[in-house]
C-alpha cells in the first residue's frame, strides 16, 4: 500500500525528460521575478533606467514607407508605378545604384497634405 508520501507517476504526474532547464543570469532559483534581488544603488536607491529613443531617418524602405502610408507595400509599388511617389536614388561607385526602394520622409508628408480631404460637407 502507498502512503500520502510517496509520489507517483501515472496520467496525472508523467514523469519530467530532458535536461533542466539551465539557470538565467541574475536569477535566484526557486524564486519568481518579483522576488529577486533588487538592483538598487550605492545607497540603496534605485537605479535609474535610461530610455535610448531611436533617431528618426529620412529615407525610408518598402516596409516602413507602407507602414507610415499605413497602406500595404504593393500599393507603394502601384504609386511608385503610377509616377505619384517618387523613390531615392543612391549611386554606387561602378556607375551602378542601389537596387532598394528608399523613400523620403519629407516627400510623404507633402503627398500626405496632398492628399487630405478639405471638403467639410
């Protein structure tokens, strides 16, 4: 007969495979996050966190020209096609130039403002 004790394996307890899992830097195992050691500084206060806030760039990719139009990257094209967007041309030194689509931000926003409906009814 088994006591309360003892730990089975069956449906309800399947024993574990595999290796464990290996221990995250800074984690003290058996704890959650929340009851990990605090960061805090020389005097015991907390740390500051610095926010790094990406630059903004001029030019522009197929895949970020769609998101800032907030329209699909085959209407870029179709507009690109059309003669209504205009792409940036970048020379290489074999007399050649860049093969990816880059758009200027500048040029968005005045087709942008182009583009708004000024008719209030």
């Amino acid at each position: 007969m088994r006591g309360k004790d003892q730990i089975t394996t069956g449906p309800l307890n399947p024993p574990r495979r595999g290796r464990p899992p290996k221990p995250q830097p800074g984690h003290v195992p058996g704890t959650s996050a929340a009851q990990g050691p605090e960061k805090s500084g020389p005097t015991g206060s907390a740390l500051a966190t610095v926010a790094i806030v990406p630059t903004p760039t001029r030019l522009l990719d197929l895949e970020a020209t769609a998101a800032y139009l907030s329209v699909s990257g085959w209407t870029v094209r179709d507009l690109l096609a059309a003669g209504i967007l205009q792409r940036v041309r970048i020379p290489l030194r074999d007399h050649g130039e860049l093969r990816r689509l880059l758009f200027d931000r500048q040029d968005l926003d005045r087709l942008i403002e182009a583009w708004k409906d000024n008719s209030n009814g």
